[in-house]
C-alpha cells in the first residue's frame, strides 16, 4: 500500500503499469495505494468480475484498473485499454495482463510481486520501466529509502 502511495504522487498521467504477481500476491492493494497516491478517496477493489473500475483522483486525473484473469480473448476491452494507455489525464493499471501485451505500450512500468519464502505477508518486489521512467523510480526509491520504519 506505502509503496504505490508514494509511486502514485509521482504520477501525472498517460503511464502505465503491469502488475505481475499469483493470486493474492499484493496487486490490487498496490492500486488502492496508487489510487490514494493520486488523490482519491474511493474504495478501490479488484475488478476480476467487472474487468475495470475508474476512480477519479486529482487534477483530473483519473485510475483506470483493469484485470483480464477471467478471459481467454480481451475482445473490446482490448480497444478500452489501448484508449486508456494513450489519455495523459490517465493512469493505466493492468493485472493479468498476458492476452494484451500487444496493446500495451512498450514505454510502461512493470512491477512483480513474489511471496518471500519465510513470511506470507511479505513480497519481494522487483520493478522494470523504460528510461523515460527513471527519474520517476529513482525519485521512489529515494523516498522509500527515506520512509522505511
């Protein structure tokens, strides 16, 4: 949650991110951090059954959280995700995100979550970006490294 709180204050829109993890693995409670982050106050919840959600954040910013676990084929959510990925008011946010590859942009920020051997609730947690991305990732990792308890 911490971690994409203070990523989500980095964000102005038009980024992207895949999120890469098992089921149960800390996905969606990354987006509630990144939906604080941007300055909603909505309660963000998985949209495995709905496929997405949007929340408003701010300066009319928006969330766009999608989840394509339950699909074989993307179909016209595809067309809805690569709509997302290109509005600069917006920040994209896609778990299960195999059967569109192809739609997302190659300039966007992955993070993969693994569960640490020793402790369920913790994850190690590895993120891959394109360099138009690096200040952003620099700029967090010198906050957390800041913020850490």
């Amino acid at each position: 949650m911490r971690l994409g709180e203070l990523l989500g204050s980095k964000l102005s829109g038009g980024e992207v991110i895949d999120l890469v993890a098992d089921l149960g693995g800390g996905k969606t409670t990354l987006t509630q951090g990144l939906a604080r982050g941007l300055g909603s106050q909505e309660n963000v919840v998985s949209p495995t059954f709905t496929l997405n959600r949007i929340y408003k954040g701010r300066s009319g910013l928006e969330l766009h959280h999608f989840d394509f676990y339950r699909l074989n084929e993307p179909g016209i959510i595809a067309d809805q995700l690569a709509e997302s990925a290109n509005d600069k008011k917006v920040v994209t946010v896609v778990e299960w995100s195999d059967i569109v590859k192809d739609v997302l942009p190659i300039e966007h920020i992955t993070i993969e979550f693994r569960m640490a051997p020793d402790d369920p609730d913790e994850r190690q947690i590895t993120i891959t970006y394109s360099e138009n991305f690096a200040n952003i990732i620099k700029d967090l990792e010198d906050v957390w490294a800041g913020s850490r308890p």
